[in-house]
C-alpha cells in the first residue's frame, strides 16, 4: 500500500497548481481519500476530501470554491487556483481501509487514526 504524491512547487499569488496522490498496492476507487497541509509553526488541517466511489465531498472553508478534488483511476488530483501565501504548506494525501479520511468533526475534517500517508510536497506561493 503506498500513496505517491507529486505536484508541488513555487507558484505566485493568484497561480494555479495540481498535485497528484497516486495509490499502487489497492484500488482507491474503494476508499475516502483525503488532503491535508501543513504549514510551518501551524497544525495539520484538512483541505478536502473525496468520498469513496466520489459518493461526496468536503472542503476546509478556506480553500472552499478554490479548491476541487477528482479522481481517475488510481490517482486523485487536488486542483488548486487563485492560489494565496497562506496556501503555502506540505500537502498530504491520505486515505484508510477502516476508518474514513472524509467525516468532518466540529466543522473540520478529520485525519484522527488515518493510516496511510503519502510523503508530503511542499507548495509554496509568493506574495
């Protein structure tokens, strides 16, 4: 089970990236898949998530009407416009066979007892 994430780089205010969460090992079809960042001296925070079979989605109320999550085949895409300087962070995919990397807790999306983790790529954009 791996999740392979790409994407990142150094983008200016108002630009556009896409990360990719690619899964081998299993079919990510079956499974919620999340994205979540990190930015220096902050707390992990949820970005949005997909439901399995794309069922549903979420958004952090930041990046809400920004920010779009798709899926095709094994690979998931977060799709990032009109960037800002706060988006600069590590971004993470995750998903989990049991526990559901899409259920939002207190307004927020949860990445309590997720087990699989991509290797995070760091976006950063310039003021």
């Amino acid at each position: 089970v791996q999740l392979q994430v790409s994407g990142g780089g150094l983008v200016q205010e108002g630009g556009s990236l896409r990360l990719s969460c690619r899964a081998t090992g299993f079919n990510l079809n079956h499974y919620s898949i999340g994205w979540f960042r990190q930015a220096p001296g902050k707390e992990r925070e949820g970005v949005g998530c997909l439901k399995n079979s794309d069922v549903g989605s979420h958004y952090g109320n930041s990046v809400k009407g920004r920010f779009t999550i798709s899926r095709q085949s094994n690979t998931v895409y977060l799709q990032m416009t009109n960037l800002k300087p706060e988006d600069t962070a590590v971004y993470y995919c995750a998903t989990d066979f049991e526990t559901d990397p899409c259920t939002v807790v207190s307004g927020a999306i949860s990445y309590f007892a997720i087990d699989y983790w991509g290797k995070g790529t760091l976006v950063t954009v310039s003021s």
